[in-house]
C-alpha cells in the first residue's frame, strides 16, 4: 500500500516522505542524518523509530529511545500496524499518514472562505492541545527520573563511605579533680608508661557495628541504579527498592538506639547491696573520670546517605507514576 507521511507539527512541518513498499521496505527516524527521515527535534532520539512495510500494511515501532513514540496520544512499546489518518508523535513532532496523492487542505477561494475558517480553527486547537500536555508531561517525567537517579547516586557514595569511615570516638581521661589526690603516683606511673597512659581513645568504626547493613545497602542500590537506567519504562519496582530499602535501615538503627535508651533507664534503677542505686555507683565513679562520645564523620555520612537514598525512591515513584499519566 502505497502512502504519504506527512510531517504536520514541529520543526520542518510541511515536509512529506513517500511510503512504497516497491521502493523502499523500511524507514528510520531520528536526530542522525543517517535516518530516512531526520528529526530536527532536540527530544528526538538518535535513532528513535521505524516504520517498516510487513507485507500487508505499515507499522511503526520504537527503537529504545529515551520519551518515547506515541500513535494517536498512546506510547507504543512493541511493533503497532498503522492506518491512514494515524498521528505519530515524536517529541514535539507529529507525523500524520496520508493516503498517495492527497494534498494538505488549502483554503477556498471566494465567499467560501470566510465560513469555512471558523471550523477549522477550533480543530487544529482540539488536535493540538493535547500534544502539548503530553509533551509537557513527558519532561516533568524525565526531569524527576534524572533527578531521582542523581540523588540514589548520592546516596550510594555516602552509604559506601560511611561504612568504612569511624563512625564514633570514645575517650576516657582522669578527672582534674583527682590529679591533686595523686599527683604522685600519677608521677611516677607516667615517667615509666608515658605521659598519656591516663587519657584513652577509642574509635568504633562502621565496620563494627551497622557499617555492614549500609555496605551492601548501597551494592543493592547500585545494581538497581544500573538496571533501572538500561530498562526504563514505567515500573515502579526500583523507586520500590530505593524507599523500603532506606526504611528498613532508618528502622533497624532507630530501634537499636531505643534499645540501648532502655538498657540505659533500667541501669539507672537498678539497685545494689543497702538501697544503693547502681546510678549512684556510676555517678561516684564518674567524678574521678571524664568519659566523652563524640559523632565522626562516617555517622553522618551514613545518615545522609539512608535519608537521600529515601528522597530518590520518592522522586522514582513520582517518576514512573508520571510516565504512567501521559501514556
């Protein structure tokens, strides 16, 4: 079946490409100027589509491309038969299939004209409008998935370096007011073991403790970050991973800190021989040493990267339920 495509909306509309099976089988389009019918259109990809006669009629099909091919407001994912009259959007280019020989409708000359404009102006309104809702919809899509996929990439650098970062400092000293007590023991204790044999430090690193959970949190996340770059479409499935991933770890340590919260309450109730509190003890033997905790980076970065890796599978959600609505 011999046909006409015509290129009615977008840069270089007015262009028309013959479509004869007895001459030519198949035809690409696309930005690169080695395509049959090249797509001045910065939405468009490389080698975006094709449109290939199967021996009874004529059907487009999608190469991969980054927004998609549309036939009549709807993305085509696998090979779709085309008829006569059916608009083939491509970015912010729309193609329309025409039987050979037919010509654009031009005006009529005469009394005619003047009735006939009316008409078509509001149609070429309720034909446009929709392209451009669907255009619009399709780059607040891939806008949120870029800016999703950019904030998981984050997220994967912070995990992966706060696992093997110090995650916490503990020192320990020797209370000022105890030195003058024993000033001369402390004396000749540090000219046989060193000056520093009373002030202790200690340094917990990620691999210790939750350091683990974050490491192969941010593996998970980088292989979902790749396949989900190479089989984008509409699944939700990593902003998925991303968010209860995220969760569960945020979880996990939430709960681990109330644990240690309760151990702390029930240490201070407890009591020892004669009513004495154990919070006595502790609080007595605090005045001889000075014992400080203090956050290292590693703690911060982990964090960071816990509560970014759960803003990326929002804004993956936000992506795919996007891609969704403008099918």
């Amino acid at each position: 079946m011999k046909a006409k495509l015509i290129l009615q909306e977008g840069p270089g509309a007015g262009r028309s490409y013959s479509l004869d099976p007895s001459k030519q089988l198949l035809l690409s389009l696309g930005r690169s100027g080695d395509c049959n019918v090249v797509l001045q259109d910065h939405r468009a990809s490389r080698y975006h589509a094709d449109i290939r006669w199967t021996g009874e009629r004529w059907e487009v099909s999608d190469r991969g491309s980054t927004n998609g091919t549309y036939v009549n407001g709807m993305r085509v994912h696998q090979p779709y038969d085309l008829r006569l009259g059916d608009r083939i959007t491509i970015g912010e280019t729309t193609l329309v299939m025409r039987e050979w020989g037919t010509l654009p409708p031009s005006p009529i000359p005469g009394p005619q004209r003047e009735p006939a404009t009316p008409k078509a102006q509001p149609h070429a309104r309720r034909v446009a409008a929709p392209g451009r809702a669907r255009q619009t919809a399709s780059g607040g899509a891939t806008a949120t998935f870029w800016l999703a996929q950019g904030l998981v990439l984050v997220a994967i650098v912070c995990l992966a370096s706060g696992a093997f970062l110090p995650w916490l400092e503990v020192s320990g000293s020797l209370s000022s007011e105890m030195q003058p007590l024993i000033q001369g023991i402390t004396d000749i204790v540090s000219s046989i073991l060193g000056p520093d044999f009373l002030f202790v430090t200690q340094q917990i690193s990620g691999m210790q403790g939750y350091g683990k959970l974050t490491l192969g949190l941010a593996v998970v996340a980088t292989i979902m970050l790749v396949v989900d770059l190479f089989f984008y479409r509409k699944s939700v499935v990593a902003g998925i991973v991303y968010l209860l991933s995220g969760l569960l770890a945020l979880g996990a340590m939430a709960a681990e800190l109330k644990n240690l919260l309760d151990i702390y309450n029930q240490v201070q109730s407890a009591s020892l021989l004669f009513g004495i509190k154990l919070s006595q003890v502790v609080e007595f033997f605090d005045n001889f040493v000075n014992l400080e905790v203090t956050p290292l980076p590693g703690l911060y970065l982990t964090g960071a990267g816990l509560l970014v890796l759960v803003l990326g599978g929002i804004g993956r959600l936000v992506a795919a339920l996007l891609d969704r609505s403008r099918a």
